[in-house]
C-alpha cells in the first residue's frame, strides 16, 4: 500500500450489504452462511434478520452452514422480532482482532454501528448497517432528518475521524448514474438520506463507479436490487446501496460494485458487493524463484551444470552500457539466471520421464489384465 493512502483507508476488504430477508430457516440460514464462508467476505451487513433472541443469533452461528461448519469470525447484532426488522455485522475471522458496538437501535433493530482499530498511527474503521422504515415516505424522512436515529449514528464512535462504510436496505430510491434523468423524481426521504450522507462526507458508491460516460452503462435489471409485483406488473428498483467516503471512492479505492441475487435466496432483495482495494498498489508478480535444494544431491545435474557454468563463466562478457558499468555484478547476475534455467530444463525433462514411465507401467498393466481375462476361459475348460 502506497504512503499516500496507507493512514487513511480501510485495509483492502471484500464488503457484502444484503438484505436476507429473515434466517430463521435454517436451510435457507446454512446455505446462506455456505455462500459468504465460500466467497470469504471480511465484512457482511445484513438487514431483515427477523432474530429476535440473542441465544438465537449465537445459536445460528454456532451452527454454521452445517456440521464441522461454525462462523468464526466477530458477529453484533441489533435485534428485531422473530419476523421483522433485526440488522447484523459479521466480520471474517482474522479481518479484525477486537471490534465494538459504537452505536445501536435496541428498541427497533433498525442501526448497528460497529468499529475496530487498524493499529499505532490508523485511522480506525467502522461499518453501519441499516434498515430504514419500510412503511412510508414519512417514516422514512424522520428516519433520515437531521438529528434522527441515522443522524445519530453517523455520529457516533470515532465519528468523521473514523473511515466510515454504510450498507444496507434504505428502502427509498436514489438517483443512479444518470442522475440528471432522475433528479426530478426525488422523493423528500430520498433527497434528505442524500444531504445527511453528503454531509458526512459520504457518497453512493454504486453510483458514482458506473458514472461517467466512458463507463459503460449497466442493463435496467442490472440496476435493480428489488423487484416489486403486483397486478399491475413487475417493478425493479435501486433500494439497497453502500455509502463510502467520497474522497478515496473518487481516488479509485472502489475497484467493483455490482448487484447480485445469489447472496440470499430466496429473498426479494439484491446484494450489493463491494470490494474495496487500494488504486496504487502495484499487480502482483509470479512470485520469487528459489533453487530447489533437492538438486544438490542429483548426480545427474550437479557434474553437467557444473560443466556448463564454468564455461559460460569464461565466455561471459559485458554486452550493454549497464553491465560495462558494473561487470561483476551482472556477471553475477547472469550467471543466477543461467542456473535457474539449467534447472528448469533438468526438472523439466525429469517430470516427462516420470511420465512416460507412468504410461508404460499403465499400458504393461493393462496388457496383463487383458491376457489374464483370455487366458479365464481355457482354465475354466
């Protein structure tokens, strides 16, 4: 990580806010926790829990996605009822050593905010899960005011010094990469969820990584995270979102947010996947080479790469302005990568040898067979 993000982002992180639609079914509950163990998400928000009882929660947990199976990672949760509301925050063992409660709803299980320290000199971390009202705009917009359940929560643990990720249900439409088309069709909770992440100095990462016109624009289904039915027909809607700071998304720390309806099934919601990696580190190599040691004691490489060495040793000589300037090193140099492919090549020609061996004992093996079943029928007679 380069020094100029290294104090000011969460360390690179795949972050996963789905709404579940409830986990009391417990195969629903195990193929869920299946899925996230799979795809090793280091941090999980989920919304609609419907677990009321904490002895519940470490009782699905302990369970796990089956026998052999239990989550291990860090897990807080703000409950609801046994068939409503409830958020939750699960962190991927070794993602974070120690993590706490920063903020909770416990009267309605609607916000969990929890935080954990990076180390000496970090900014420290905090994710909040939300699931805001879901039976009207007005409930919503108090929801969603200055000084309201969010607002609070926005606020509270480290606060602005902390890097905040917030994910969850909304449960109102924002507007997408197109903004200018849906601008005029904000709704008042949508307009002031806009202006309380604003002013947190938050923004919809969905939104903002498929911005742009040198971005190809995602499909209308590839937009929805909810789909609504009704007699009228089918509607699909953006509801489910994370918000990041506006800051390092605009640096490029968001590397993917997409939607997907794998997360939870069945449940009515998408997930939104979030993955989040430093812009400035470099790709990664294929790694350092190291000599096998093994090759010491083979009598048939020892004596011909000895051979070979000492006289590319004698013949070497310095071919560009870099290696006339420091000869002795690049001899050096290239004479490390002169063995490397002396051993390659020997290691190379062993592996075949292996395996042409491999194929004759197989072929002998099967010729035997096949002269053993001829032979049955005169025995028998």
């Amino acid at each position: 990580m380069s020094q100029q993000y290294a104090n000011t982002a969460l360390t690179p992180a795949k972050l996963l806010a789905v709404n579940v639609n409830g986990l009391a079914g417990e195969s629903k509950r195990k193929a869920f926790l299946q899925f996230v163990m799979d795809s090793a998400w280091d941090v999980l928000v989920l919304s609609e829990t419907h677990c009321g009882d904490l002895a519940v929660a470490h009782q699905w947990l302990k369970e796990g996605a089956g026998p052999g199976k239990p989550w291990l990672g860090l897990h807080f949760w703000a409950l609801g009822t046994s068939a409503s509301r409830g958020v939750a925050v699960l962190l991927r063992y070794g993602f974070a050593s120690t993590a706490k409660i920063e903020y909770q709803d416990s009267e309605n299980g609607r916000l969990l905010r929890v935080g954990w320290e990076r180390g000496p000199g970090l900014r420290p971390s905090s994710v909040l899960a939300v699931y805001a009202p879901s039976d009207g705009e007005a409930s919503r917009s108090a929801f969603f005011a200055n000084g309201g359940p969010l607002h609070s929560a926005l606020l509270a643990g480290a606060g602005a010094s902390a890097d905040l990720f917030v994910g969850g249900d909304f449960n109102c439409k924002l507007p997408g990469p197109g903004a200018a088309a849906d601008a005029g069709n904000t709704t008042s909770d949508a307009q002031l969820l806009q202006s309380l992440m604003s002013a947190a100095g938050l923004v919809d990462v969905w939104a903002s990584v498929w911005a742009g016109r040198s971005r190809p624009q995602p499909k209308a289904e590839d937009s929805w995270t909810y789909i609504a039915r009704s007699a009228s027909g089918t509607r699909g809607v953006r509801l489910d979102y994370w918000f990041a700071p506006h800051a390092l998304v605009a640096a490029g720390w968001a590397a993917r947010c997409v939607h997907r309806w794998d997360a939870a099934k069945p449940s009515d919601h998408a997930a939104v996947d979030l993955a989040w990696e430093c812009p400035a580190v470099a790709p990664r190599g294929v790694g350092r080479w190291r000599f096998p040691d093994s090759l010491l004691k083979d009598t048939t490489f020892v004596p011909v790469a000895s051979e070979q060495l000492n006289t590319f040793i004698q013949q070497w000589q310095p071919q560009t302005p870099q290696e006339q300037a420091a000869p002795a090193r690049s001899r050096w140099d290239c004479l490390k990568r002169r063995l490397k492919q002396l051993a390659v090549q020997h290691l190379h020609a062993k592996s075949q040898q292996r395996r042409q061996a491999l194929r004759l004992a197989g072929a002998a093996e099967r010729l035997a067979l096949s002269l053993i079943h001829i032979s049955e029928p005169t025995r028998r007679s």
